[in-house]
C-alpha cells in the first residue's frame, strides 16, 4: 500500500492574525498620513514654497561676502552664550542629582509620596522646551541672561535627572548593603557604597547636557533671553545679511568646538 500523504508544515514570519492586524496598521498609518498632509497642503501657499529657490539664492546673494569687521561686536554675545549655557547647566545638574535620588527606586525615601513628585518634576522639564522656557522667563524675570540661564537650567534637570536616576536604578546594591552591615548608616552607605558607581555617568552626562545647551543657548536671544541670538535676531530684523552670515559662521565654529570638547571629556572620564 502506498504511504499516506503527509500536509508539509511551513514557517511563516506572521501568523495569519498577525498579518491581518499589521495589515490595518499600515492601512490606518497610511491613512493617517494622508490625512496630514492634505490638512498641512490645504494651508500652505504653494506659490511661496516654489518661489523658494529664488528667495534662498536672493538671500545668499546678500549674505556673501560676510561682514567681518562685525567679528569684534560679537566677542560680548559669544562670552554671553558660553555663561548661559554654563552656568545653567551647573545649576540644573544641581537641582537634578537630589531629584534623581528622589526618583530611583532604589534610593528614594518614600516611593508613594516623593517618587512620584520627583518624577513629575523631571517630566515637566522634558517636556518643556527651553525656548518656552525662555518666553515665561523673559515676562516673569525681565529680558536678559538671567532669563537664558534659568530657562537652560530648567531644561537640563529633567535631562540629567532622568539618565542619572536610571543609572542608580542600575547600581548593583552589594556595595551598599555590604557598607549596610558595618553599621554605617543609610546616607554613608549611598555616599561610599553608590555615589563611587555612578558618578561617572553624572560626569558625562552633564558634559554632554553642556554641550547641549551651547546649541541652545545661541537662539535663545531671539525671544530676548541675550546672548548670540539676540544679534541674529537684531540683524534679521535691520536685514543686515551681512551679518547675518558672519553670526551663523560664529554659532556653527561654536557648537562644533563645544562639541569636541565634549567629546574629549567624555572620552577621559570613560
């Protein structure tokens, strides 16, 4: 008698509701997407956005040649910016450490109470732009530097917050249990048994947030926060594109040297 015919049995990726399913996905995306750009296309002036490779050359034509001897205005803005981003990163490295123990699970004093309100403030922050930052600022503190560091400051707690809480969140708790049984306390077994562990990520991290906030500190002049942002703006505003190219060329020499720095640092403390 011949052998019965056996059905061969095939892998498949998917199975054949979870191909139904990302079937609708993709639909839904697509028709998501479509939806946007015909509510964007419907407000946008098209005969702008064609004209826009004649404006860009227009605008080049005027930004070239670049006018240098506006270098030696710059020298004050460019010291400014480097101050904003600075000292707002120092003081949102300090406001973010004690919050980030307040957020880790493994540190926190109380995970009902503080926890949650350590990490609504670290959310808040991220979610905030520093340039809205800057806005509130600018009416509540007045135009000026102070404005531009709090807003920088108040951007970079929820940055450094939540990296550095998830670092102690990923400490081994060993150490600090071993340093436990000696007798030493709560606070000197985190100060000697924790601390040593993630302190280089706090290191780098806030290296990397300065870096960071150098690039943001050279716009955030155009809402009245000082620094290189306030010349941009003045000199968009006089259409003096002369000078216009000069302060980009500064901003882009500026975050490219914050960033090698940066660089260079991280490297050492890794």
């Amino acid at each position: 008698m011949p052998e019965p015919l056996t059905r061969r049995r095939t892998w498949d990726w998917r199975s054949p509701s979870e191909r139904l399913l990302h079937f609708v996905a993709t639909l839904l995306g697509l028709l998501g997407l479509a939806w946007a750009w015909t509510h964007i296309s419907v407000r946008t002036t098209w005969a702008f956005v064609l004209d826009a490779g004649v404006q860009l050359q227009d605008m080049g034509a005027r930004m070239f040649p670049p006018d240098g001897s506006y270098l030696s205005a710059l020298v004050r803005p460019l010291v400014d910016t480097v101050h904003i981003a600075t000292l707002g990163t120092v003081l949102g490295v300090a406001l973010a450490i004690p919050l980030a123990f307040l957020a880790a699970r493994t540190t926190t004093p109380s995970e009902r109470l503080l926890r949650p309100v350590a990490l609504l403030a670290l959310v808040t922050s991220r979610s905030v732009n520093s340039i809205i930052w800057a806005l509130v600022l600018v009416v509540l503190v007045g135009p000026g530097l102070l404005a531009g560091t709090m807003a920088i400051a108040l951007r970079s707690v929820g940055f450094v917050g939540k990296l550095v809480y998830e670092a102690i969140e990923e400490a081994p708790d060993l150490p600090v249990t071993a340093i436990r049984t000696t007798g030493a306390s709560r606070a000197q077994s985190l100060a000697y048994g924790l601390v040593p562990h993630v302190l280089p990520t706090m290191a780098g991290v806030s290296v990397y947030r300065w870096e960071i906030n150098i690039r943001e500190a050279t716009i955030l002049g155009i809402v009245g926060a000082g620094g290189l942002g306030m010349a941009l703006q003045a000199s968009i505003d006089a259409l003096a594109w002369s000078r216009v190219s000069v302060i980009l060329g500064v901003i882009l020499a500026t975050v490219v040297l914050a960033e090698w720095v940066s660089a260079r640092v991280r490297r050492e403390l890794g």
